[in-house]
C-alpha cells in the first residue's frame, strides 16, 4: 500500500500501471473509479471515515483525469507512438453521467441496480427513512461534492446541448423538491419525540439542496464561456425554462436564509452588550 512516505521510484511505478489500464481497458478502469466513489465507511469494515472520504477523493480526482483524456476524440486521433487512442465507450458514459448524477442527488453509486439510470429527486418525507447512514456520509463529504459538479460541468461542457439533456431539469427540479420538503417539515408540529428526526431531515434537505446547487452552478458557470451559436440558443433556452424556479427555489430561499442568520448574530451580539453593561453598572 503506497502512502506519502513511499519512495518516487513506486510511486511512479503505480501511476505508471494506472495509465497502462487506463490506456489498455478504459471502461473497466473508468467503472472501478466509479464503485470507489461509492465507498462510505459502513461498507469499509477496516478503513477509519477519513481514510474511507480520502479513497473517494482520489478516486473522483482520478476519474476527472481519466474523463479529460478519454471522454472526447479532440482531433488528434492517435495517441504516444502513434497508436490509436482508446475512448471511452458511449455505454460507460451514459454510466459515468447517471451515477455521478446519483451521486450528487442521493449519495448511492450503484453500478448493478438496474434503475441506476432513473435519476429521480426525492419528493417526499417518507423516502428519507430509507436513505442508509453511508449514503447519508457521501452526501455531506464537501470535497467528493465539489469535485462532483466540478465533473459534471466538464461533461456538460463536452456533450451539451446535443447530449445529457436531462441534467439541467434534474438539479432544478432537485432544488425545488428538496424546498418544497423543508417547508413541509417547518410546518410540523414539533413533537419532542420526533424532533431528533425533524431535525435530520431538514439537515438532509439542506445538504441535497446545496448539492444540487452547487452543481447546477458549475454547469451554468461552464456553459456561459462558450460562443458557439448553437450554445447560445441552448443556455437561452434553459433561461427561459428554469430561470424562474431558480431564483424561486434557490436564490430566494438562500437569501431569506442569510438574512434570518444575520438576525440571529445581531441578536447575539446585542445580548451579549446588554450583559456587559450589567455587569458594568
């Protein structure tokens, strides 16, 4: 097992035979990166939770690079030596776009479900019970998140608007269920028997939320630098789409967020001087 003490000369060894695989059997390399994303610490039966959150870093990290080079044909055609360059097949492609999808969406990467591809938002209360404590933990690794929709802005890049139509739609309609959710359990009583619940779940809506928004972010901030003429309809069209239910479901809602926060350190802070004058006096 190589660690950062390891000597360069197998270090290089390893990356050396992980571009080998890449570059021999791409499908199969892309489809391991894809199980080692989905690794949570309840499966890792010997592997500590930070351990557990560094093997999905480097797996995502990894699967990025392998994504840049093996996505898309960039003119070149062949590759060291002048031997063919291997891509990635459009099988592993529709399975590297649905699962990273789930993976923002649901934290579950699960390559031999076979509705894996039916990527659909959580749309009500009682789907949360069913949500595993290690899908729960890929949901919250910040890090794996932003690599995600870092990755899914890459694959945006690469293949909309002619392919990948349903990513757009998935994270707006994402942000608007995990909204519409909150304001379900806001208005639930707060029975002291069930607060422990209520309050996980609108910690999970949360996270899903900010997940969501966070990749669509990403997309949008990719897809504004291209100029071709056909782009410009497509991220027109998505404006006159989704604009609205962005800043209905998004924007707003976050903005209220901060400022019920803002309300809440004034309070704080004017707590804390009524003190110190009572203290003083």
């Amino acid at each position: 097992c190589l660690t950062s003490s390891s000597p360069p000369s197998m270090i290089q060894q390893a990356q050396d035979a992980l571009l080998k695989w890449e570059a021999d059997h791409t499908d199969d390399y892309v489809v391991v990166l894809l199980q080692l994303m989905g690794v949570s610490s309840d499966e890792a039966n010997s592997t500590a939770s930070n351990e557990t959150a560094t093997l999905r870093l480097v797996a995502i990290l990894s699967l990025k690079a392998a994504i840049v080079r093996k996505w898309k044909d960039r003119g070149r055609g062949k590759g060291v030596g002048g031997t063919p360059t291997s891509l990635l097949s459009e099988d592993a492609k529709i399975l590297v776009r649905q699962l990273i999808l789930s993976l923002v969406l649901t934290g579950r990467v699960a390559l031999h479900d076979s509705n894996c591809g039916a990527i659909t938002p959580f749309s009500s209360i009682d789907q949360f019970r069913y949500i595993t404590p290690g899908q729960f933990e890929i949901l919250r690794d910040h890090t794996l998140q932003m690599n995600a929709a870092a990755l899914l802005a890459k694959i945006a890049r690469m293949d909309l608007p002619l392919k990948f139509h349903e990513l757009i739609p998935t994270l707006v309609e994402s942000v608007k269920g995990a909204q519409f959710l909150m304001s379900q359990l806001n208005q639930q009583h707060l029975d002291p028997s069930i607060q422990h619940e209520i309050t996980q779940q609108r910690d999970l809506c949360l996270t899903i939320q900010q997940n969501a928004m966070t990749s669509l972010e990403c997309v949008l901030a990719e897809m504004s630098t291209q100029r071709l003429l056909v782009d410009k309809k497509y991220r027109n069209a998505v404006a006159m789409q989704h604009l609205g239910e962005i800043v209905k479901s998004g924007f707003i809602p976050s903005m209220a967020e901060i400022d019920s926060m803002q309300n809440e350190l004034e309070r704080i802070d004017s707590m804390d001087n009524i003190e110190v004058e009572s203290i003083i006096f």
